[in-house]
C-alpha cells in the first residue's frame, strides 16, 4: 500500500512504528466516537500500512533467525 503523505516506514525504529500506531489507533476511536467515516477511512489506511510494516519486519528476522538450522541438521 503507498501513500504520497508518508515518509518511508523503513527508516522508523520498531518503537518508533509500535507508538505510531498506538496514536492512530486512537485517533481512530476519537473518529468514530464522532462519526467521521471519512476520516476513519484515511485513517484506517495509515495503521494498515503501518502493521504491514511491522509484519514484514516480523518476517524478514524470522528468516533471518533460521539460518542456524542448516548446521541442525546433517544428512548423509
């Protein structure tokens, strides 16, 4: 997902990205409390664009971490 209006996820720490979406998150309840569905919209757009992140990142260490297994196991 792109969006013109926000700089590269990458270069935000892991901290940086978890408080980011805590804050969207309730500028989000803020939003529906009021019944602004197009803000909800936008907003709702940034916090998915933000957890891809953080589900990416989740998967790039992942695999980074499993490169231990190929020393585990010996076949011969």
């Amino acid at each position: 997902m792109f969006n013109p209006f926000v700089d590269n996820l990458s270069d935000l720490s892991d901290q940086d990205l978890d408080t980011s979406i805590r804050e969207l998150s309730k500028k989000y309840l803020q939003a529906q409390r009021l019944g602004n569905n197009h803000v909800l919209t936008q907003l709702q757009t940034f916090i998915t664009m933000y957890r891809d992140e953080q589900k990416y990142r989740y998967i790039k260490n992942k695999g980074s971490d499993n490169s231990d297994m190929n020393s585990l196991i010996n076949i011969e």
